[in-house]
C-alpha cells in the first residue's frame, strides 16, 4: 500500500510505505473547495529495521528514495527570484536545485538536452555546496543569459500560459494584460482559441509580451506566476497552442462547389445560357435551379384551360415538344413488345 490509510483505524493504520509530513507543498481545488497538499514521510518497517520504501527497493531490486527530498519546498512552486532562490538553497539539496535552475533555463524559452544533463547538476552542486555559494538569483540568471553551450535556446520560444497554474489564476492575468495591451484588443480573440482558457491566455499573453519588445521574460513574461516564456518543443506540446500564440497563421476554411451538370429543353436551356454569360457565380446558380433532384427525370407541366380539353405547356415551341416525344418513342416501343411476347401465345393455344 502507496500511502497510510488515514480514514481507517487499529491494525488497518499499518500499512503503507508513506505517512503525511507537516509541510504543505500546494494546494488544490476540488468541487469547489481547496485541500492542501502535504509532502511525504517514509514509515518505518520494524521487521527489516529500515524504512518500508527501502525495504522494498531492497526486495525487488530499486533504486532508494531520497527522504530528505520529499518535505522540502518543492521547487517547481517557488517563485522565480531571489526569495525563492534563498527557499531551494535553504534545503541544501543539489537535486531540488537542479529542478529550481531547470525551471528557470525553461523560462528563458531554452531546454537542458538530455546529453547536457550533467552539467545541469554540476551548476546545481556548485550552488549548493561548492565554488558558487554566495551566488544570488541575479547571477544565476546572468550567467544562464550568456547562453552556455550546454543550453539549448529556442527562437521560436513564446510567452504563454503555464499549464501548471490553476485557471482562476490564468483568468485574471487575462483580464489583468486585456486592460494594458495596445497593440490589440482581447475581442480579436481567434475562435479556435476561444474555447479554452489556456489558449485565450497564449494569444494574450503572447501578443502583449511581443508588444513590451523585452528580452527578459523572467520578469515581463510572468503575470503573477501565470505564464511561461517557453520553448516551441515545450508549448508544441500543448493541444491548439502552437496555432493561438503570436505569430501563427489564421486558419481559413474554403470550399469549391462543382457546376451542376444538367441537360435542359427549351426556355430552361436558353435561360442558363443567358445567365452563364453574366457571371460563373450566376451560371452555377442558374445551372442548378434548372436541374432536376437526383434520381427524378426531368418532365414537361402542363397548365389545363378549363373544361375546353386544350392544353398549353409551358415549353414554348413545337421543336421541344417533338424532342420530347421522340425521347418517349424507344421506351414506349419496348413496353408494347413485352406485351406482344407475352399476349401473342396465348391467342395461338386459344386458336
């Protein structure tokens, strides 16, 4: 069992490898109320006389769990300036100060490859406990800004929303930057991003960042722990963000619309033909009125003269009429046929 059963009690209590610290690394908000987020205390294991995680690991052949790690301020909480560079250095441990100085290459728009890795813990260790200990947040931040060959910066990097914060908090960065910008008004909000609150702030935020013509998003690309001055392989990542921040293409939708092919008679064919002649937009829409539903064959309408038996169509012209005939002939002669083929040997057993 993960953690102890705090719910239950007696003998229940026993089990579990993790009991519940006394710091509270964060809090989260759950069907409207907030819980705290407490770090973690390995339990003891009486029988081995060591900690249950580190007899686990022993048994199944794992690697141990840092203890001294799991209830120190967590790093990728702490703000990013001196405050919370003096919290992470409190804790004396170079693992939580390689997150902290990896979080802040992240802000700068820059990656560590995983090849560079060990030079990521070497600056850590370094902080911590050797050549930099009177560092401050300043120098950190200056030196990762001389861009060491070890750091990958990326071009295409954009201020956007970090995907770690709670939306309220992302909501009233939004509302905070629509009040400041200039260069654009948060109704320019384009439709595929407006149905996310992640995504309206990467068009917001981007474009006001873009606006300030900053080069330090440690400071202009922050909007109360809101956003993220990312990587394009960071924010890549996030669904429908690489196509809201700024500097993305706006989506268009087209479609083309065939010409109706249609065979039509008389007034019908001289009408298209005029209108073909007006415009291509006109003679598509002239093409397809004249055009009968698919699967219907196209016939003439008559329009009957009271008890006088006459009739007029509404073709003009007794050429049309005769075409029409004719195209009745071979139809009306294959009926009459099959009923010759099949009266026909009847009247020669009745003769």
């Amino acid at each position: 069992q993960y953690q102890v059963a705090y719910w239950k009690t007696g003998s229940e209590m026993d089990f579990g490898m993790f009991g519940l610290g006394d710091t509270v690394l964060a809090s989260m908000p759950y069907f409207g109320a907030t819980y705290n987020v407490y770090c973690l205390t390995p339990q003891a294991s009486p029988e081995s006389g060591m900690s249950m995680p580190d007899a686990v690991a022993l048994t199944y052949g794992g690697s141990n769990v840092e203890s001294l790690d799991l209830c120190a301020k967590n790093p990728l909480a702490m703000s990013l300036d001196q405050a919370g560079f003096e919290e992470v250095l409190a804790e004396n441990s170079a693992s939580q100060m390689a997150l902290f100085v990896e979080r802040v290459i992240n802000h700068m728009g820059a990656t560590v490859p995983a090849e560079n890795t060990q030079s990521l813990n070497t600056l850590a260790q370094s902080i911590v406990g050797g050549e930099y200990t009177d560092y401050s947040m300043v120098e950190m931040a200056s030196y990762l800004g001389s861009r060491p060959d070890w750091v990958k910066f990326d071009t295409q990097a954009k201020c956007v929303a970090d995907r770690a914060v709670d939306p309220s908090v992302i909501g009233s960065a939004i509302g905070w930057t629509c009040s400041q910008a200039k260069s654009f008004t948060c109704e320019e909000v384009w439709s595929w991003c407006q149905n996310n609150t992640y995504r309206i702030a990467d068009f917001v935020f981007s474009r006001y960042y873009d606006e300030l013509t900053s080069d330090n998003p440690l400071v202009d690309c922050d909007f109360s722990g809101a956003a993220i001055f990312a990587s394009s392989e960071l924010y890549g990542g996030w669904t429908g963000s690489a196509q809201c921040v700024s500097g993305a293409a706006t989506q268009t939708t087209t479609s083309t619309v065939p010409p109706a092919t249609t065979v039509t008679t008389g007034a019908a064919a001289t009408s298209a033909a005029a209108s073909s002649t007006e415009s291509p937009a006109a003679a598509t829409t002239a093409a397809t009125t004249a055009a009968p539903p698919a699967g219907e064959q196209e016939s003439t309408t008559t329009t009957l003269r009271g008890s006088s038996g006459h009739h007029e169509s509404t073709n003009e012209g007794g050429d049309d009429n005769e075409q029409t005939s004719s195209a009745l002939r071979p139809a009306a002669l294959q009926q009459a046929a099959v009923l010759l083929a099949l009266v026909l040997p009847a009247l020669a057993l009745l003769g």
